[in-house]
C-alpha cells in the first residue's frame, strides 16, 4: 500500500525555492520602491539579466517612469542591496515599447 504525504510537505520545498528566485525579490523590491499609487498602475513582469520589465497602464506612466529609473534603482538598491535589478524597462499593457 502507497505511503500517503501531506501535499504541504511536497508543495513546501518548490515553494521555499520560489520564494528566494532572484525574479520574485525583484517583484517585491519594485513594490517596496514605488509605493501604492504606482504599484495599482504598474505590474512587474520579467527579470531578464538584470533588466526588470514592468508593465504599466498607459504610455504616459511608462514615460514617467523611465524618467525616474534611476532614482526608483537606487529605492531598490536601498531597500534590497543585493537587489538582482540592474535597469528598469517599462512596457504599456498588451504593448511591447
């Protein structure tokens, strides 16, 4: 007869290993940067060699925000010092620019 386990004690590991992925500190330094205002309007997407894509509501946002790159890396940085983000990337919804 099969040994039955608690889906919690197969599930724990993945998620253990999820939790420390550079891509997830990345999603959780951009919150603890922007702030509530930007993060409604913004959701992190990708980490890719360092670069964070961030999907934003409209063009008028990503522009802003690629205006204030430097000073929302250095939040990062500040908030996370081995922070994996290196530049930023602001895409609109359903666009690629």
């Amino acid at each position: 007869m099969a040994e039955f386990k608690r889906i919690g004690d197969i599930l724990r590991p993945a998620l253990e290993q999820l939790a420390s992925s550079d891509e997830v500190r990345a999603y959780g330094d951009w919150w603890a940067a922007v702030g509530e205002q930007v993060a409604a309007v913004t959701s992190p997407r990708r980490l890719v060699r360092g670069t964070l894509t961030v999907e934003c509501e409209s063009s008028v946002w990503a522009q802003e925000l690629t205006f204030l790159s430097g000073e929302l890396l250095a939040k990062m940085a500040a908030a996370d010092p081995s922070t994996p983000v290196k530049r930023l990337r602001f895409i609109t919804r359903g666009g690629s620019s």
